[in-house]
C-alpha cells in the first residue's frame, strides 16, 4: 500500500534506520533458549548477560524482552530486570479451559477442509502412535502428540485461533510442576487422539469437536490430579 | 514507563481512528517527532501493537500498520464467541447481588440507547457489558487472549451497528446475556454469549456481502 494522503510524515523520502530490525532475532533466540528449557521458570534474565550472551545490544535485549512479556514467557521485576516466568497449576488449568474452548474449534474446520493427501497424513500420525505406544515410547508418542495438535491447527485454516494456541502452547514449557502419569494413561491418550483422527478423516465436524473436547477434559483431570498430589 | 503507557494510547488511537492507515509504514523517527518523544519510547511502543495485533514488525523493512482483513475480523469473533463463552460460563457461577444489579443497570441503558438511536452509547455499553462480565468470570488466560483482540476488529464492529436493525438484535442478545448471567446458570450463560457473537459473525458476513468498509467512513467513530 502507498502513503498517499499520509496525516504523518511519509516513509518515501528516508530510508528505515536501523529501527527494530535486529530485536526479532534475539527474541528467537531468546525464546528458543527458553523453550528448550535452558532458561527455567524463576531464572532471572540480566540484560547485561543477556547482551553478552546474544551478541546484542542492550537496547536490542531490552526490546526483545518486551516482546517475550506479552507473549506471556517472562515478567518483568520492577528495577531489576526481568525473569522467566512460572506457571501454577491454577494457571495451566485456566490455559487448559481456553484450549478446550479454541481446539475444538480447530477440530471442526479441520473436519471440513482436509482433503485426500492430508487425511492420509494423518492417518499415517495415528498408525505411528499406535506404534509409539506398543514400544511404551513415550518421549515418541509425546512428539507425535504435539505433532497432531499442530497439524490439526493447520488444517483449520483459523489463523487467529492458531496463533492463540501457539502462544498458549509455549508457555506450557513454563510450568514448575510434572503432570502424574498414571499408569494406563498412554493407551487412554492413544484412543483420544485416534478418535479425534477418525472424525477429522470421516468429514464429520461435530464429532471431531466432541472427540477433542474429551481428549482434553481428560488432560484437564490429569492436571486436577497432579494439584491433588502435590 | 507512564510515558511509554501514553505514546502506546495515542498510536493505539490514531491507528484505531484510521489517522494512520492500513499499510502506512511507520518510520521512528518521523514518529518521535510527531508525537514529541523519543525513538526508544517510539520502538518500544510498536512492540506492544505489535502484541495486539495492530502493528508488524518486519526484519529488515521496520514497522507498518497491519493491514485487518474482514475475513479475520471474523475470526476474531468466532474466538471471542467461544472465549467469552467460557467467561460468561465462569461469571454465572460467581456472581453476586450488586454486580447482578450492575449489569441489570447496563441493560436498561443500552435499552434507553436503542431507543433514542443513539450508536455511539449503545457500542459503548455494550463493551462495558462484555467487560463486566470478563471481570466477573476472572479467567487470567482468556482476559489476556481477550485483550489482545480487543482492537483490531474495533471499526468493523463499528460498521455493523450502522446495520439495520442491527443494535435492536443487538440488544435482545445483550439482555439475554445479561438474564443468564444474572440466573447464574453456567451453561445458560455460555450459550447465550456464543449465540450473541455468532450473531455478530453472521453480520460481519452480510457486510462482506454489502463490499465491505464504505470507504469515506472507513475506521472513524462517527461523533454521537
């Protein structure tokens, strides 16, 4: 789009500083540290080390860690800096009410829109959880559990949705505690999952909504659960 | 930091009010002149409307304002459907006497706004309503996603209730909001908050119909 008819002095005749254009890669890469979970819950995040670590700027560290604040991954502490940030089970189970409420969603457009190539895709998930179950691989099926999850926003096409689930998704790596698995609870989840598959390939939206709204009530009871242990 | 809060609400508005438009790039010098502030506070600023959804930031290109298609201001309101659902949900379970009677007060307003016409109030209350009830619900996680699109889809709403008949419908939906909230039956509520923002969907689709954004009132709020 051009400028024309601009209340505000025009771009046309400058060319962009420096601007914001170096932040977004330090806020990768900040957030892929935190992600992988080398930055833990609690850690605090000193500019200065950061600036050393990333081979930035302060101002440029400072700019990336606004950036992770709203995407809810630090806080910040007034005065000295920021710090990762810790989700309580309470939290998680709020973050857990809005996904029951946004993949559901999801499912159903999925349901709608998939097409031949891609129900096979999925189907093929399915039969590779099946096998990650039978070997109790569990670290495997964990993997091709969020590969579903993440497939499955795609096929939605619901790009507002996705990007609230995405956000919702990376701070799960925030929480302090270990959900109990229950023994059994593999092969529970293994039927959740192929059942919302079923319903995606079948075309049959409701049913697709249905399948995952119970896969997760059944995470939301895990959860409960580890709140009830701990 | 109060600084940043203000230059954060002006940039907020301008873009809201379509003083800086859709695609215009937004340069942080020009900025820092225009609104009297520094480059830093300029920079920082973008990154929350990055955040809300009002501003992209690419690498290499710096900022501009983004472009709301109608068809995502549908999503967005397809979400809220279902997350203001669960607010409401959470509201009727907690609700007490006086905010029973606050959001009755709120209906008889916007009634008394629908009957003298007037848009412009009735959009303000009926954004105070789904505050209240966010409030009452006191869902940290949906509040935040909430918030976030809270403003991109601002002058769209805005063009539905120039709509025929639309703020009379708009209306009945709020009222019966308001009862199910106040019943304090969960489900009721849920279902009467998706079936009020399903209804806005359904309008946003007719005003896709009718082309879209009249052009000459594109993203100003009319005065009332």
């Amino acid at each position: 789009m051009d400028t024309e008819g601009a209340t505000w002095p025009s771009a046309e005749e400058r060319e962009q500083p420096l601007g914001p254009t170096a932040a977004p890669a330090i806020s990768d890469a900040i957030r892929d540290t935190i992600l992988r979970g080398e930055f833990v819950p609690n850690q605090r995040l000193v500019e200065s080390d950061l600036a050393d670590q990333f081979g930035a700027s302060r101002s440029a560290v400072r700019l990336a860690l606004l950036e992770l604040m709203n995407e809810g991954l630090i806080e910040r502490v007034r005065n000295r800096g920021a710090r990762v940030r810790a989700v309580s089970l309470d939290e998680a189970v709020e973050i857990c009410d809005v996904r029951l409420m946004l993949e559901p969603l999801c499912a159903s457009l999925a349901a709608l829109r998939a097409d031949a190539s891609e129900r096979r895709g999925l189907h093929a998930l399915g039969d590779a959880m099946r096998v990650a179950v039978d070997d109790a691989d569990l670290a495997g099926q964990s993997e091709l559990n969020h590969q579903l999850h993440t497939l499955v926003r795609k096929l939605s096409a619901h790009h507002t949705a996705t990007r609230i689930l995405e956000r919702l998704r990376a701070q799960s790596v925030l929480h302090r505690f270990r959900l109990t698995t229950r023994p059994g609870r593999a092969r529970e989840s293994l039927t959740e999952h192929l059942a919302i598959i079923s319903a995606i390939c079948d075309g049959d939206a409701d049913r697709a909504a249905d399948a995952t709204r119970r896969h997760l009530r059944a995470v939301l009871d895990a959860l409960q659960q580890t709140g009830a242990t701990s | 930091m109060e600084n940043r809060e203000t230059l954060v609400d002006r940039l907020r508005t301008a873009i809201v009010h379509g003083e800086l438009f859709p695609g215009q790039r937004l340069v942080e010098v020009d900025l820092a002149a225009a609104f009297g502030s520094s480059r830093g506070s300029v920079r920082e600023a973008l990154v929350m409307l990055e955040n809300e959804g009002l501003v992209i930031r690419e690498r290499n290109r710096g900022a501009s304002v983004r472009p709301i298609s109608l068809r995502e201001a549908i999503e967005i309101t397809e979400v809220r459907a279902v997350v203001e659902g669960l607010c409401a949900r959470k509201a009727a379970s907690a609700i007490g006497a006086e905010d029973r009677r606050r959001l009755q007060k709120l209906a008889k307003a916007m009634r008394a706004a629908v009957k003298a016409g007037d848009i412009a109030a009735y959009n303000d209350i009926s954004q105070e309503s789904h505050h209240v009830i966010r409030e009452l619900g006191d869902q940290r996680t949906a509040t935040e996603v909430l918030e976030r699109l809270r403003y991109p889809s601002v002058r769209y709403q805005f063009q539905v209730s120039l709509l025929p008949g639309r703020i009379e419908e708009g209306l009945a939906e709020h009222v019966s909001v308001i009862e199910a909230v106040a019943s304090g039956d969960g489900d009721r509520a849920e279902a009467a908050m998706r079936a009020h923002l399903s209804s806005l969907v359904g309008s946003l689709q007719k005003l896709s119909e009718l082309g879209g954004l009249p052009r000459t009132t594109l993203g100003r709020t009319p005065a009332s």
